[in-house]
C-alpha cells in the first residue's frame, strides 16, 4: 500500500512539475481530436490579404462563438455543417459588397495542412479534420488556427491558453494513470 501511495504522489508531482513549466510559456498544443480552420489568400497582393482577414474575422465572429461550451468533436461537426450554407452565403455579401471578384471553395473535412513551426511548437504536414475557405487560386499566405477546442477565440480574445493547455493536459494524463 505505501509504495501504491508513493507511486501516485511521485507521478502526481511530477505532473506539477511538467504543468509549471509548459504554462510558463506560449505553447499552443493542438490536442489530437481537432478541427482546424485555414482561410487561404488568392495571392499576396494587398487586397486578396485584405479580403483573407475579413473572412477570417467573419468565422472568428460567427462560428468560433458556436463552440465555445461545445464539449465532443461531434457536437462541433454538426455545429459547423450547420453553418456552412450560411457561411457560403455570407462571404458571397462579403466579396460583394468589398467589389471583389474571386471565385472560393469551403470544404469541411480532411484537408492538407503543410508543416509548421508556431510558438515554439512544430506541426507536421498531414490531412487535418479542418474548415478550409480557398480564395480564387489560393497561392497567397494563408490564415489558420483550431476552431475546436476552440483556441481561436481564446487566442484571439486574450493569449493567455495556458489554462486550456491545462487542463487538456490535466485531462489526458488522468487518462493515462486511471
């Protein structure tokens, strides 16, 4: 019995220990079961730029608010199927009413995501469960973030992750010990 206590409380501190240290930094760790979101510029010009971060402003005030208490991917796959017609509907307004003559393609599903290397964490390439939005020929940089959980939002409201970092981790080590 005293080394089954002894064992807990050794795995306990060392769980302290490692959560100290990774909410001391600006880490967003992406957990595994994700969507991503990817709003592709037709090119780099000033306006396709332009129009790429008012689509972007558009998810991140329309459907990243929808997943905020959201608690299963699956709720979240419904959430956002939900709201592609109107999605569709709204970045047609949008290029018209900005005078914007681009052609764009909303696909929700698998989708390429290339490698990347942001705040210190690296992201390999791969097909990702994502929202993409590609703009006319979608050669431009591109805007992404996580949608669920819905990090976006977190990020964009504060930049303080360090409590979903948290408790994702907190979450999946309980996991893993019980």
């Amino acid at each position: 019995m005293k080394k089954i206590i002894l064992i807990v409380i050794t795995v306990v501190v060392a769980l302290l220990v490692y959560i100290n240290v990774n909410a001391e930094t600006d880490e967003i760790i992406i957990p595994e079961a994700a969507i991503r979101v990817r709003v592709i510029a037709n090119s780099n010009t000033i306006q396709d730029q332009s129009m790429k971060m008012k689509v972007k402003e558009y998810i991140e005030k329309t459907i990243s608010p929808k997943l905020i208490d959201v608690e299963s991917i699956e709720e979240a796959r419904t959430i956002i199927n939900n709201e592609l017609e109107q999605l569709n509907q709204e970045i047609e307004v949008l290029f018209q009413n900005n005078n914007y003559n681009q052609e764009f393609l909303i696909h929700f599903g698998d989708n390429y995501f290339p490698e990347k290397d942001y705040k210190g964490v690296h992201y390999e390439a791969g097909a990702y469960q994502s929202l993409v939005v590609t703009i006319g020929e979608g050669e431009g940089d591109n805007w992404w973030c996580v949608l669920f959980p819905p990090l976006c939002l977190l990020e964009a409201n504060d930049n303080d992750t360090s409590d979903v970092e948290y408790q994702f981790f907190v979450t999946k080590m309980l996991e893993k010990i019980f």
